[in-house]
C-alpha cells in the first residue's frame, strides 16, 4: 500500500524536531515557532546537540534520549548529518520524516551518495520520508505547520502538492490573501521516498479533501502516479501544472530539484488519459484553486454563457470549445422564460446576451431561469 504509514506524517501525535534553534530568524527557530505557537495539540520535542532548552521547551541531543516514541521526525541538520539522524529515527521506531534539509542529488554526486545512504536506511526501518530539500507539510485543520514559512492558510477541503517549496510558499501568500482555505499543504521536495502517486491515493480515500491541485516538475514512478490518478480523478478534480515544457526548461527543473522533466508530449498525454486537468500558469492554478475552494463541483461541461456583450459571449465561447466544454442547449422551459423576461431582440440562444442596458434584475431573472435548466452543468456571467 503506498499510503502505508502516511497517517504518521499528516496525523502525527507527537513530533521530534531535530535541529531546533533559538536564533531567532533560522530554519530550526521557525519551525519551532510554528510547531508550538498556532495551536497544534500534539506533544513536540526540540533536539539539538548543544541546548538544554529551546524556546522554553526542555531539548534532547540526540534522538535516543526522547522519553517517548514519536510518530513524526522533522530533520532539519546540515546535509551530512541527515544518513545518521535518520538512522537514530529508525532505530528509535520512528516512522514518519520530513527532510528539510537540501543539498542532496540537486548538487551532484557527492549529494546522491548521501541521498543513497538514506534510502538504504530507508528500506531497513520501512521508513515514510518526504523531501529532502522540501519546504514541509501544513494540515490547518490540525493547526499543523510544519514548515519554516510563517503563513497558514484556513481549513479548506483543497489538498495543494508542489515539488518546489518556492512556489508552495508563493501559493501560501496568495491563499491568505484570499481567504482560500486548504486541507493540506506538501513541499514534496527532491521525493525520495513519498511522491505524487503516494499522496493522490492518501488524500484521494479522504472524505475531507474535494480537488487536488499539483505544480510538477518531474514524475518518479509513472506506473504508480498513473494508477492513483485514474483512481481519483474521477471523482475528484486534479488540476496540474507542469513545469519543464522546453529543453532549456527541463535542463533548470533537473538542477532545481534533480528530477528529469521528460519528453512534455508524454507528460501531456499521460494527464489527458488519466482525466486530469493541465493548466498552463500558475496563475490559472490560482484561479482553479479560488472556483473550487468556493464553487460545488459541476456536474458536467455543459456552460450556460450570459453577457451584456455579444462579442465578448463570442469569445468566451471560443475559450470553452479550445478546453474541451461544450455550450448548454437550453432546454424549450428556458427558451420560453428567456422570451418573457429579455427584450425581443436578445440572442435567442447560448451565449444569452443580455443586451447593453440590462440592469442587476434582469441578469438575476436569467441566471435563476438557467438555474433550473437541467440542461445546464454551470454559469459564466460577463
């Protein structure tokens, strides 16, 4: 099972932060800071070598001195300690990691034989990791921020996955700005263990989580990430971008998180066969996160089209036959209201132009009627 253990990670019960710190403005302090002051219910425990106390919390040096067993382990030493650190998560039962850290395979070979180190001890304890070189995790309904960014969206029922902590972060801003809530937030990092496959069967089984939006630089497992995704994105939309169309683009995705992006047509079809749905900007990622952070689902892609504006109703209709919806055909029940409540000279059809000098009431009479169309998936009012 891929999902296997991830409850230890996104459910955790108590969490070891090793590498916590008390200078203010670092990666341990932040984490830290975030681990106990948003509200989290759950036991945490600061490790660091050289402290006897972190931010008024009693600290242990080393793994092994913890009192009780964790679930979840939140690394964040200098990358040549990682192979030992997790070595001690292993031994001390340990099941769930969350690398921080970077400098693994994305600088070359000497980072690779590090990351290899780790995936040996990896299979030795049947460890969960996700990252290294990742921004972390959020579950807001938990009150769970483990990341070293200051933002924590509201409670939502949209899972947001991205394999660059950057983004993620500017995902994060933009979310706040907006009042867009999300169940969960994951930095997946350089993915050496977890990767999207993993996390669309976890978040695809809860009840709580109703789209999944993903910002892809490269596949690890396709097998594994096709089947999850023809599972889910049935039932639940999984809106993606993917980074690295171009040569040159998929040169600067392999240095950035050491993942080879791939042929894009491949990647193209593999989203198309799997039903999910490729945006081209992170911009367009935004603006799906706001429709289904607020919006039901719809039903299908039958789109009723109301404007003041007939060319405007052209164009629109232009942009929904290029992404595959369709116009509604506006059942006879509708057609008869729209005679009634528009002047004899409207559009008599899909797009509905409401014509120039249409006040509030009158878009108001016509998108009720549309409403009741059974013929009608959606409304894009213009």
């Amino acid at each position: 099972m891929v999902t296997l253990n991830l409850d230890k990670i996104f459910n955790p019960k108590s969490i070891a932060l090793i590498g916590a710190s008390d200078e203010e403005g670092s990666v341990g302090n932040i984490l830290m800071r975030n681990l106990t002051e948003l509200g989290y219910k759950g036991k945490v425990y600061p490790v660091n070598i050289r402290k006897k106390e972190i931010l008024g919390f009693e600290a242990y040096q080393t793994v092994d001195q913890l009192p009780k067993k964790v679930d979840l382990a939140i690394i964040a030493v200098p990358a040549k300690f990682v192979p030992e650190t997790v070595e001690q998560c292993g031994k001390a039962g340990i099941i769930g990691i969350i690398i921080i850290t970077a400098g693994f395979r994305e600088i070359g070979s000497e980072g690779k034989a590090i990351e290899d180190k780790i995936l040996q001890i990896k299979e030795k304890y049947n460890l969960r990791i996700i990252g290294p070189n990742c921004l972390g995790i959020i579950r807001p309904e938990i009150n769970l921020n483990a990341t070293f960014t200051r933002k924590t969206p509201k409670p939502g029922n949209i899972a947001f996955i991205s394999q660059s902590g950057a983004l993620g972060a500017a995902i994060l801003d933009w979310a706040t700005h907006e009042n867009i809530g999300f169940s969960n937030f994951v930095s997946l990092g350089s993915m050496i263990d977890v990767a999207f496959g993993d996390l669309i069967d976890y978040f695809g089984t809860d009840p709580k989580v109703r789209s999944i939006l993903m910002y892809v630089e490269g596949i690890a497992d396709a097998r594994k990430f096709m089947s999850a995704a023809r599972h889910f994105a049935r039932t639940k939309p999984i809106i993606v971008v993917k980074a690295g169309k171009f040569s040159e683009r998929a040169k600067a995705a392999a240095s950035h998180t050491g993942s080879l992006t791939g042929e894009d047509m491949i990647y193209d079809a593999a989203f198309k066969r799997a039903g999910m749905v490729r945006v081209d900007e992170v911009a367009d990622l935004f603006n799906a996160a706001e429709v289904l952070g607020t919006q039901p689902l719809p039903k299908g892609p039958n789109l009723a089209i109301i404007t003041n504006a007939g060319g405007l109703g052209v164009m629109a209709t232009d942009a929904l036959i290029a992404k595959s919806g369709k116009l509604a055909k506006l059942d006879q029940k509708t057609m008869e209201t729209l005679d009634r409540i528009l002047p004899d000279y409207w559009s008599r059809g899909n797009p509905i132009d409401v014509l120039g000098d249409a006040k509030a009431d009158r878009y108001k009479a016509v998108i009720d009627a549309c409403l009741n169309d059974e013929n009608t998936d959606g409304l894009l009012i213009i």
